[in-house]
C-alpha cells in the first residue's frame, strides 16, 4: 500500500466525518457526550478508528478546530455559564434560607417569652383570688352554669 493510499477515505465517509466534526463543534451531538475527542468524532460519523485515522486532513482540520476552540465545546461553555449562575442562586437561596430561619427563630423567642410573662402574671393573679372556680359547660345549649 503506497502512502497516497492511506490518506484516501470515500466520499461517503469524508462527508460522514465533516457533519460529526461541526456537530461537535458546535456542540450538539447525536451519538457521544460531546466531547473533543478523535474517538468520539470517529463514534460520531459512525466510522472504525481505522477508518477514522486514514482520513489525515479531516484529522489536521479537526485538531486546528479544537486547538481554535480551546477544547471547549458551544454546549460545555453553555453548561459552565449555566452551572455557575445556578451556583449564584444557591447560593442566594442559601443566604436568604439562612436569613429567614434567624428571623423564625427571634419570632420564635419572642412568642416564648410573652407566653412565659403571661403565665407568670396569670399565676400572680391566681395567687392573689386564692381559690378556683370550676366552669362547666353543657354542649346542647352552648350555656355556663
């Protein structure tokens, strides 16, 4: 086999090949995770690995595209501004999570001691009649006797 003969690919697999190569790059694959790999542009036309490395100037286009790109996919850069703006609402939410439950928790306190202040004065008071006086009610006519 003379050298000419290894950089040959058909038509069909070149063609195959260059749509895999600009899904990828642009970030919308169909058959792999989308990332920057030779495996997975080879996956991605549906081509064997040795099929893959014989087509030399699809492979020279593909590693200047994805040196170009700095490895990074559309989609992978779409992901990371995703990812960190959804860390900046956690974040947010945690912040105001946190600030509601020292809110709850002062509430929480106050309601406590007005409760105890009440009870304390109603014991006072209770002290000072020095007896109990039993109420009964009678459900049908809703009157106290």
């Amino acid at each position: 086999m003379t050298a000419a003969n290894d950089d040959v690919v058909s038509p069909r697999t070149e063609k195959a090949l260059r749509e895999a190569m600009k899904r990828l790059l642009d970030g919308n694959p169909k058959h792999t995770d989308g990332r920057l790999s030779k495996a997975n542009l080879g996956r991605e036309a549906g081509v064997s690995h040795a099929t893959l490395f014989r087509a030399k100037n699809i492979l020279t286009e593909w590693d200047d595209a994805v040196t170009a790109l700095g490895k990074r996919t559309r989609q992978q850069t779409r992901h990371a501004n995703e990812t960190n703006s959804l860390r900046g609402s956690l974040t947010k939410k945690t912040d105001e999570c946190a600030e509601l439950r020292r809110r709850l928790e002062a509430a929480a306190a106050t309601v406590i001691a007005t409760l105890h202040h009440e009870n304390t004065a109603l014991r006072a008071q209770l002290n000072r009649q020095g007896t109990v006086v039993a109420i009964s009610h009678h459900r049908s006519t809703g009157v106290s006797t």
